[in-house]
C-alpha cells in the first residue's frame, strides 16, 4: 500500500527536525506501506536565497529564479534521505525532474502536464523509501520549473495519483483545517472532514493550511487529502467526497487582509461592455475575485492590493481608448467570507450575515455570493472582530449536529 | 572565438563579488569572444552543507551528498546568470547535466567520460553567455555526481576541449602560479609559464592553485591554462606545452603537511613480495605516494595522514595473512619537494637540497626522486622553515635566467 505524505518547512526547519520526521515516515514503513514523502524547502530557505537574487538583479528572470529557488527543496530531500539512512532504512532522493513531474514552461508558476514516476515505482519496488522534492517539475524541453505557491502539497497530490496511492496525507505545522484561524478566534473548532468544493472555497478565501491548485487536483482526481500536524499525534482533517450534503451549514469563517476595490463606469455610447475589460487585465495576469454591478450601472471589482499597479495600468490605457468613462480605487479593505456547502443560495444566511455585522458597527461595502459562501468587504482594520463576530453568529465553536 | 573562464568560490563569495565577476564576463564579452563561464559554489557553502549532513547522518550516503552538494554550485550559476541579465546582457545557466558533464558513477568523486556541449553550443550561437555549474556531472543512470576536490577546474578544461575553446581560463584569489606558497615564503616570485608536467607535479606534492586531475586533462587534450586573480588585472601563469626544455632547472617548492611512513617488512621465507601489498592497499583505495626500499629489505611508504587507518587495517589482515611480517608507522611528517624538468636525474641537485635541509640541522628522513621532483619527508614543525630554506638554496627569488 502506497502513502504519500508531504511535509512544510516548518516540520523540516532543523536537522533536528529533520530526524525527528524521518523517525515519523520510518514508524509509516515499519508498518507496512511503501512511503512516497514529499519535502518543501527547510523554513527560511527560499526567503534567503530570493534576497540573494534580488542583491544582484533588480528583475531576476524567471528561468533562473527557478533554477536558484529549486535548490531549497533538494537541501531538504538529501538532508531527510540521509537521516533515513542513518536510521538504519534504505531511502533515496529525487529531483521533480527525476520523478518525472513533466510541467508546462510558465517559469516560476508552471502547471504540471504529467506525471511519469517510474523510478519512484522502481525504488519502491525494491523496498526504499523515496524522498522527492515538491514544488518543482521539468518542461519538456528539459528546463527545471516551479509550480508557485503551494506547490508541494500539488506535487503530493500529483503523486498520490499517478501511484494509485491509499493515503496522501499533508503534514504541517496546525493540526488540521479549521472553522477560522486560531490566532484570530480563540474559539475556533478544528474540522474533522470537510467536502473538496468546501475546502477549494475556503483555500481561495483565505484559508492558509492548503493552497487552491492542490484542492483543484485533489477534487479533480478524487483523492482524500488528510491534513494533520507533523508535531502532534492529534487527528486532523479529512478532504474527501461527501455525498450529498443533507443540510444548509455555514462551516468555517475566512479572511484576507490586503483586499481593494475597483469600480468602473463604462461609456454610455459606443461602449463595448465589460468584456473587453476583463479580457485586458485577464491578458495583464491580474485576478478578479468578486464582481458586482452597483445601482448606476457601475460595476466594482474586487483584487488583491498586489495587483492594483497592474490593473491601474490596464485600465489607464482602456480609458484612452474610450471602453472605459473612469475608475476609481478603494484600497485598504479585506474580505470576511463564510463557506458552507449551499449556503450561497440561502438569503436567510446572507441577511443573517449583514444584520451580525452591522449589529456591531461593522459596515458591508461591497458583498458577492457564489453557491459555497459569501464574501463581504470590511475595512482591513476590522477585519478580526468581523471574523469573530461571524464565528459566533453562526456557532461556529459547537459542534456540528 | 570560444573562451572557457572558471571563477572559484572566493571570487564569487557575495552578491557584490558575483556582480564584480558579471561585469568581468561582459568585458570579455565586449570584445567579441564567446563566453563559457564555469562556477564553483560560494565561498563556504560547501563546508555549511557538510556541516548539515553531519548533523543529520554519521556517514551521510554518497549519493545523497552529492544530491546536496550539487546545490552550491547552482546557487552560484544563477545567481551570475541574474547579474549579467540585469546588466542587460543575455545569459543562460546550466547544471552539469543539461550541459553533457557525462560521468562514471562513483558518487562524491567521478570521473568524466563524455562532454556532450549542444546546450551550450546552441545558446553561444544565439549570442548568449552560458553560466555553468562546475564540479557536476551526470552519470549514465541519470544520477547526479560530483568530480571531488578542484572539480570545477576539471569542468573548465573539459568543456574547453570539448568546445575547442581558444582560451581557457582560471580565475582565482591569487595572482598565478608561484615558486612556493608566498605566505609561507614572502620572496616567492609569479612563475610567468610553467609546462604541464612541472604543474602536474607540483599540483600532486601540494600546490594548492590547480588540482592535479585538472592539469592532467589539460595535459591529455593540450589546453594551455591561464591562471590568474579575478581581484586584479596582473598577468598570472600560463600552463602550456614548454617544448624541449634547454636546461635543467628547479622551479618551484612545494609543501604537504599532514604526511607519514609506513615502514613494512617482508616475511623472509614463503614471501610473496611485495604486489599483493600493493594490490590490498590500492583495493583499499589508499594512496601512497613515495616508494622506498630500505637497507634491511624494508619498504617505506609514504601517504597522507587521512589514509592511516585504512591502511593499518589492511595491513593488519596482510600480517595475520602471513604476507607481511612487520609494520610500524612513523606519523607527524611533512613533504617538501622542489620541482623542474629532469632535476630528479640530476644527482648533483638532490645532494644540494640534503647539505642546504641538513647545514640547518634538519634531518631528511626519506626522500624520493622523479624525473620532475625530489622530494624529502621531515618533520612537520620544520616545514615552512624546510620551504624557505630550498627557496632560499635554488635561488628560486631570482629571475630565470
């Protein structure tokens, strides 16, 4: 039986750290399964070495960003495989390109095409265990790329898949998903299971233990992800199917800090829509979240702050051209979001949302649902107490019945 | 017109020296040449990834070192191939792998079988400069390698030959080739060209500029070798083929601390010499260096400090074997040769070098001749003092003549 399990950097920050796991995927091996274990880079790793690339080069390339930044993961891998080693179990380490993660060429966010793990299977078959190192694949015109944030849990659950594996389990440093960050609510109750579509949206939303793509192809192939703590022997969380939902609940509270606000007024003549908009700042890489169509035709967009001198650039130019009248920014927002399986299509849980808030002093500016949540704006400085405040008027802290 | 530079880790030990190299590369650049530049790792990153080896694994597995020391020379290649781009030249980095180092397997110290440079070629035809990792190599099973000690100088000359580079470059934290170690004797004086085989010989018995392997491959292929200080802008030494050599003359002096004698003797009756003494020592991968035979029939051989244990272990079996009567071990000594064409034939030159050692009351315990070197072992402490007092003998301050 194959597991594969993924560890963050935090779990790998030392060479203690790094014993103390290996100790870990040894106990999985004693008990039969064939381990697969996926590393990111030791904590720090690729902070320090993107400081060394931004001292030389004000813009690093991409393809030599990636080739700098894939070193962290290899530190990690041969450092694990020879503790393994050390331990007295045979363990060997490959590249993503020796494992075979085939990506597109996008440097620096590269999706993987394919997946080849023969020497993985290889090495198994042989009674090793395998340490491959995440976040990184090879185009397949040999270049080594990077698959962005949260790459390794991807290169986990790629694994996972192309192994036919029984279990992929993502190891970190929380124990588990949550109904909110434990930092901001005391209160928060972690989540023994939690549907592919609920944890997508809570990812997207701000959730912080697994990135987006990962839940993407975790759901697209069906494989249960479970999500625990590399320091603890607690229970964690399981990322599974879950049939149909019997009942409308709001599960979990999210946040993101370092929101904006686009609105947009579009020409009255000769104008040719919004699509032409979207299209544009699509072409410029600048990620629309929420889109809503204000009272005087006006349309607002909501963005992460990062990509606001994108998007002011894009819209600049389409102003000149005449598709759009004007814009204007509203920065220093953030998003307080509820995710639950069909809670978007209830407006009892909308109204339920709006008067919680508001009851507070808390005003919504802007609000979007889609049919797993609803999104709110607040400004970034009430960002916590809204989360809270939303933690408790849904009873959040109880336990589901 | 191809030209092959190698910079150590010193010359690229921070962001401030790799830009100071990016600029160098361009210069060359400027002036028509294709650059091929070869990098070793940073300055000490090497000793720092042992360090973390160590603190993980009591014998870390050579593969697994490999995997992990590979990664200092990729630090240093990108970090270049940024620098140059930033300076808006056009540059490419690649790991010995994608530029066709293709080795034997012997982790931790392989040896290169094939170069095969089409990366490169094709990248220098589209006018870029190629940043290459040195030290590395990939075996035929797709393994990463490392060539051991002075291994980015071996990728220098390998590539040189194989891209019939006109120049082949050393760059390095000193001004060149010198008649001894300038810190140990401040007369000492750039030796403005030296033959291959003076190099050779002088790289083996403890210069420390050039590995020994390196000028070997050089010598094989007939690659002059400039070496020079990346620091300054003073002509070095050039390594070339010297042609009949007029006179016979001592060239440099040369020092090994860290040496010692087995003395060996041999069972007079049902003896099979000494070959299969030999043979078990060089299965044992231990080198000797100085062969000896005594007045009493002994044998003693010289080798570094580091092979003393496998060496008294081997010779342990020999003895309860019944191939070795004896062995004792003299530690605590130090090498010092002088080295020139045809001096070792010369028997006045060798009886110069005992009255100049012994007239300063130091004893010469054994001593060895080739046709390139005489060389004599002494007493550690009495080293430094031993090189001065040659350099001093040989006239080796003054100019040749």
């Amino acid at each position: 039986m194959i597991c594969v399990q993924k560890y963050g950097g935090s779990s790998l920050a030392s060479p203690d750290l790094i014993k103390r796991v290996a100790r870990q995927v040894i106990s999985q091996k004693k008990r039969g399964k064939d381990m697969v274990v996926v590393v990111s880079a030791m904590k720090d790793t690729t902070d320090e070495l993107l400081r060394l690339a931004y001292q030389v080069a004000k813009e690093p390339p991409r393809r030599e960003t990636d080739m700098l930044l894939t070193v962290g993961e290899r530190i990690s891998m041969s450092l694990l495989s020879m503790a393994i080693n050390s331990l007295g179990f045979e363990a060997i380490s490959f590249t993503g390109s020796q494992c075979g993660i085939i990506t597109d060429s996008r440097h620096t966010n590269a999706r993987i095409k394919d997946v080849r793990p023969f020497r993985i299977e290889e090495e198994l078959a042989k009674g090793k265990i395998v340490v491959v190192a995440g976040f990184q694949g090879v185009s397949e015109e040999k270049e080594v790329t990077t698959l962005g944030r949260g790459g390794s849990d991807t290169t986990a659950v790629a694994l996972a898949y192309a192994l036919r594996a029984k279990e992929c389990e993502i190891l970190t440093d929380v124990d588990g998903v949550f109904t909110a960050d434990p930092r901001v609510v005391p209160q928060a109750r972690r989540l023994p299971h939690l549907s592919y579509e609920e944890m997508l949206e809570l990812a997207s939303f701000g959730g912080k233990v697994l990135h987006p793509r990962s839940v993407e192809l975790a759901l697209k192939f069906r494989i249960p992800l479970a999500v625990r703590s590399s320091f603890s022997l607690r229970q964690g969380t399981l990322i599974k199917e879950m049939g149909k939902v019997e009942k409308i609940c709001v599960r979990a509270v999210a946040c993101r800090k370092g929101m904006a606000v686009l609105f947009l007024t579009l020409p009255k003549v000769k104008g040719k829509g919004i699509s032409p908009i979207f299209r544009s700042l699509s072409d410029a890489d600048v990620n629309i979240d929420l889109l809503s169509k204000g009272e005087g035709g006006g349309i607002a967009l909501s963005l992460r702050r990062e990509y606001l001198p994108s998007a002011e650039r894009v819209l600049g130019e389409l102003k000149r051209q005449g598709l759009l009248d004007n814009y204007s920014v509203l920065d220093g927002l953030a998003s307080v979001s509820i995710i639950g399986s069909g809670i978007g299509e209830n407006p009892g849980i909308a109204t339920k949302l709006f008067s919680a808030l508001e009851a507070e002093g808390i005003k919504v500016g802007f609000c979007s649902s889609s049919r797993l949540s609803i999104t709110s704006l607040v400004v970034e400085g009430a960002a916590e107490r809204a989360t809270r405040i939303l933690h408790r008027a849904f009873e959040l802290d109880k336990a589901e019945g």
